[in-house]
C-alpha cells in the first residue's frame, strides 16, 4: 500500500469513530454559542454594553470553539500514552512515523472544525438583526476557518508533548491555555488594548490565538477595526509549522520513534 | 531439532540501547548479537528489566537502537523500515487494540494497513478469526473480551499480513492456565506455516516447550543461547527452570 493511501486509510478511521461523537460535539459547541449569545447580546446590554459587544464575542466564538479542543484532544492522547499505546501500532505500520503525526494534525483540525462549521448560521438565526452579514467573506471565511483549526491540530500536538502525565493536565490549562484565550482578544479587538497599552497589544503579537480571533471577526464581521486579515493568515501558518515541528520532534523524543 | 534451521532470517548486530537520565546512564542492551533462523521459534528469556521488552520493541521497530544493525536480506532494515515493516507482525504486552472498532474492523483496518488486497481480505479475516476462534466476538468491540480473547485478536491482527517474522512480547501473562495452554498450541501453528517466532517470556515452563532456542539476558546482555535441551544438559538439571535459578545463583554470587 503506497504511503499516501496508508495515511488516507487511517485518517477515514480516525472520522468512522469521530462519526460516532459528532452529534455530541455539534451539542456542547451549540451550549457555547447560545450562553455566550444569551450572556452578552441580551443580558449586557441592560447593564450598559452596547448591543454590537454581543455579536463581537458571538464571533469569536467560532474560533474558540475549535481552540478549546485542544483540552480535548491532548488529554485523550496522553491517556494514550500513558495507557493502552495505540499510538504504538501506529508506529510500527509501514509508513513514516512523521506521517502518523500529520495525521493526526489534519485529523484533529476536521474534528474541530466540524462543530464549529454549523456555529455561524447558528449564530445568525439566534442574532439576527443584531448581525450584519455586510460585510462577510465567503473566501476569507473558508481561508481562516481552515488555518484555524489546521493550527489547533498542530498546536494540540505541541500541547501533548508538553504534558508530563495525565495528572499534569490541569496545569497545562491553567497555565498556559487559560492566559493564551484571555489576551488572545477574545473578549476585546486588539486595537482597543493597543490604545491602552501599546507594550502589551505588541506582546499579544506572540499569541497565536489572537491571530484566529482577529482574521475570523475580519472575514465575517469585515475588516475595518480588526488586525489585517492576510497577516492573520500568513501568522497562523507560520505558528503552524512552528508548533506541529516543534510537536513532533518533542513526542520522538518522548516516544522515542524510529 | 536446531541443525534443521539454516538459513538466517535476520542477524542482530551488537545491538546496544541506552537510557540516557539527568544522572546516570542504563544500558537496557548492552552489545546484543543473534541470529534468528527462519522458522525457529526464539524464546527470549530474562528476570524483569533484563531488556527483553526492550529488544522486541527495536526488532519490531518501535524504538531505534543507540548503537548497531538489524540485517534483514542482506540489508539493514534502516535502510527502508517500511519494507521490512511488512515482514513483521508485532504483540505488545499491553493489547493495544483500537476499542472504538469491532473485532473485524481492527482486522480489516490492519490488512488494509499492510497492503493485502481488498479482493482478498473479506477471506483472510474469515480464515484468521476462524483459526483463532474469534467467530463469535467478530462484531464485539475489543473492551469487552477476556484478556485470552484480546491476546487472540491481537496476534490475529498482526498475522493479517502473512508476516515471515512475528514478535509475542509475554503474549500469555496472567491468563488462566487452560488458555496459556490453547495459546501455545496457537504459537506451535505458527512455526507449522514457517513463521518466525520470537517469544518474550518468564514462564521457563512456556519458553521450554515452545523454544527451538532460548537466549537467556541478563541486565542487556546474552547470559546464554543455546537450544532448550543442550541448556539442561550442559547444566545437568532436568528443567529449565533448575538451570535459569543456578544462573541467578551464580549472577548474585
């Protein structure tokens, strides 16, 4: 069996027992989408926020949905490692090992995605007039959708290899992916913090999260107040490669692969 | 039984393995050279940590060596892994089949892995899991079996392929006698189709029934190897057991 068709047969088998759980998926990023909506775009407003701050954080809710699995897919890829080792088989089938692990990437990328593909028309059905659509991109929207969760396959990968053992996972979050989604500008566009503190808005330049944030509410809510949509892009691929490189040579290592 | 063995299926060349920690090294194996004869079946035999979970890993291609060559068909299997991957068929310890997937689907996800036809799989899935008498788990997930079913599965999806070579690492630890027993007679089969048999153990009683040779390793190295009769022999005992407790005598003195 040619490699390419190996590494396309594992992949169908890894989405066959996704298949099984999608519905679950699509359930728990449906929950986010309708309290964040119920939260900010019908509750705040009676507290003063304005009505367009609801629709803000809505939009931000594609790319968190597809971050936040992250947590998933890294714990249940620990437990593996520290438990039955399948990832074991896989390492002995004939196929280059590198090519187990961009499996794995592409195929945590679908599964995070898939959920979070049904959030936007969601979204428009729950806030209606409240979302203008004006000033959507169809293209810029498939372009940085795609990035995004391509960038959390890679980025879960790097998170696994940084984890010690299964015990260790809640430090990871705490540490690491809490304080990442909180200046990622997921409750705030990032030219609001450069006004307040420049230092700060160019530290969040490393965050790569900020530039899933940024490009999505560019491409669905339009461009003006945003960071550049084509810089956003051009960011994610290059933490892509930096985290899925940086991913791989940490698990051989750990896993101590041929 | 062993002068019948002559043509060499793979040689092991000072095989060497190191653990390198903050503040000591461990040599898991320290200079290994064998070679393995087509059709034997090779017991690997050794206390805990001697290193052969260790060797069946590199030889199964899991773990690279530090230092040496595994030589396969007169080239080293580093050379192209992925060709020799498909010589082998690997057991691990630890089942580690996928429990999301019945049965069949672990079967047919494992021939589709290692190239068999799809023309033929459907008969080579029906002929393995007849032979290992799986008919009646083929639609159960693997969860659900006793762990002498999920030794079976196991070695079964790893003969999916016809492998010339395959690696039991302690394929009958803590299973009940009566199924050691049926498992054995499923490791003699194997030798019946001339496959290649390595068996890590520490049942001695397992190793020497089943062994057309026995390597016995000590702390990474070959302590002795030598067929299972000449080992008694040599040492005058009449069980293997008697001879692999003298060796630990002799270790600790």
């Amino acid at each position: 069996m040619s490699k390419i068709k190996l590494f396309l047969e594992l992949l169908k088998t890894d989405l066959f027992i996704y298949k099984k759980i999608i519905f679950d998926s699509l359930i728990n990023a449906a929950i986010w989408l309708v309290s964040t909506v119920i939260i900010f775009a019908y509750i705040f407003p009676h507290i003063g926020m304005p009505k367009a701050f609801g629709t803000f954080i809505a939009v931000g809710c594609i790319a968190n949905s597809i971050f936040w699995d992250v947590w998933t897919t890294s714990t249940s890829f620990i437990a593996d490692i520290e438990g039955e080792k399948k990832i074991n088989y896989f390492l002995t089938l004939p196929i280059p090992n590198t090519l187990i692990f961009v499996k794995q990437i592409i195929s945590y990328a679908i599964k995070a995605g898939i959920p979070a593909l049904f959030l936007l028309p969601l979204m428009k059905l729950l806030l209606w007039n409240r979302m203008s659509l004006a000033n959507f991109s169809l293209t810029k929207f498939s372009i940085i959708f795609v990035l995004i969760s391509i960038f959390v396959g890679a980025f879960s990968l790097f998170i696994t290899s940084l984890i010690k053992s299964i015990d260790h996972v809640g430090n990871i979050a705490n540490r690491f992916l809490f304080p990442l989604w909180l200046f990622s500008g997921t409750n705030y566009p990032w030219k609001l913090l450069y006004s307040i503190s420049p230092i700060l808005a160019y530290l969040t330049f490393l965050n790569p999260l900020l530039y899933a944030m940024e490009g999505s509410r560019a491409a669905i809510l339009g461009q003006d107040g945003y960071l550049p949509f084509w810089a956003c892009a051009i960011m994610l691929v290059i933490f892509t490669f930096l985290f899925g490189w940086l991913g791989i040579r940490k698990l051989k290592k750990r896993l101590d692969f041929v | 039984m062993h002068s019948n063995f002559i043509k060499t299926l793979i040689q092991i060349k000072n095989l060497k393995k190191y653990f390198f920690e903050k503040t000591k090294t461990t040599r898991a194996l320290d200079g290994i050279s064998i070679d393995i004869h087509e059709g034997e079946i090779f017991g690997l035999l050794g206390v805990n940590g001697a290193g052969k979970t260790t060797m069946s890993s590199i030889l199964a291609t899991l773990h690279p060596p530090t230092e040496g060559d595994i030589i396969f068909e007169n080239k080293s299997i580093y050379d192209n892994i992925n060709r020799f991957r498909c010589f082998v068929g690997f057991c691990p310890q630890k089942p580690n089949l996928i429990n999301d997937l019945t049965v069949k689907q672990n079967l047919m996800l494992a021939g589709r892995c290692f190239g068999v036809p799809e023309t033929e799989l459907q008969n080579r899935v029906q002929e393995i899991v007849s032979k290992y008498q799986l008919e009646q788990y083929i639609d159960s997930k693997p969860g659900v079996l006793s762990g002498g079913y999920k030794q079976r599965v196991l070695i079964a999806r790893s003969l999916i392929h016809k492998p010339k070579l395959i690696i039991l690492d302690e394929p009958t630890v803590g299973l009940d006698p009566h199924i050691r027993h049926s498992l054995w007679e499923n490791i003699r089969d194997l030798k019946k189709e001339n496959i290649t048999v390595i068996l890590t153990t520490h049942y001695l009683d397992e190793a020497e029934l089943l062994s057309d040779r026995i390597c016995i390793l000590d702390s990474g190295r070959i302590r002795l190897i030598d067929t299972p009769e000449n080992l008694k022999s040599s040492f005058q005992k009449s069980r293997l057991e008697d001879v692999f407790i003298q060796l630990m005598q002799e270790e600790t003195k």
